[in-house]
C-alpha cells in the first residue's frame, strides 16, 4: 500500500526540486511521492512558501508558476500535526522536521541540512540525503 512509507522532506530539498527538475532532490521528491506519502505540518508548508515566494527566485520561476507549485504540492502530501515536540537539534529550526517525524512515526527524513544528517537515525529512523534516499528505498 502506498501509505505503508510516510516520508519528510526539508524545505531545502523540495525548493530544490522544485527549481531544478531531473535534478537529484527532484528525482527523491518523485520517488517519495511515487512509493509512499509525503507528509508536512503547516508549519513546514508555510516555511516552503515562504522561502519560494522570496525575490530572488524571480529569475528561475514566475509568481505564477511558484503558485501552481505549492497548490500540487499541498494537494499531494498529507497534513499531520506535529504534537510531540522534540528539541535535540544543534539548529533548533530544524526540530520542526523531528517533531513531525516522531509524530507521524515517518518512515524517513530526507534533506541535505548537516544539523539533521548527523543525528542519523533518530529514534531509529534514517536520515538521509536524496542521494542516500534513491538508493535505499
């Protein structure tokens, strides 16, 4: 069942996803999506928007076509309430992606952020960069 993996990706990696189709963290965006459930709180989705709305992107993608992206986005994850806090991160920003993992017991995290990757696993869960992703799972 498609269900059976919940997967997290940090802003990072989908904002990279986003601008760079075929690229790495494009292609674990595609997979996760493809094989399993991405999941977000609105927390990540509202930092997501935020970060793909600045100006300087301007260059790489049109109002328009950035809008269009964070609607198929929202329409194809699942929202989840990140209810159990967790604070362990070196970057307590980066806690967010925890506490959502522990909440929604995900199957991984994926990302390129150091402060997260260098707690892998946590609680048993992998860490992984898009490129570890791809050929884990």
């Amino acid at each position: 069942m498609k269900s059976d993996y919940l997967f997290i990706l940090d802003t990072n990696t989908i904002i990279s996803a986003f601008l760079v189709g075929g690229s790495v963290p494009a292609s674990a965006f595609d997979k996760a999506r493809k094989d399993g459930l991405v999941i977000v709180c609105k927390e990540i989705y509202n930092e997501i928007s935020s970060v793909l709305m600045r100006p300087k992107f301007d260059k790489y993608l049109s109002i328009s076509r950035r809008i269009s992206l964070l609607e198929d986005f929202r329409d194809s994850v699942a929202f989840i309430e990140a209810d159990e806090l967790v604070s362990v991160c070196r970057d307590p920003k980066d806690d967010i992606y925890l506490s959502l993992t522990v909440s929604a017991n995900a199957t991984c995290i994926i990302t390129g952020d150091k402060d997260l990757l260098v707690l892998d696993p946590f609680r048993n869960i992998p860490i992984l960069n898009a490129s570890d992703f791809l050929s884990q799972f």
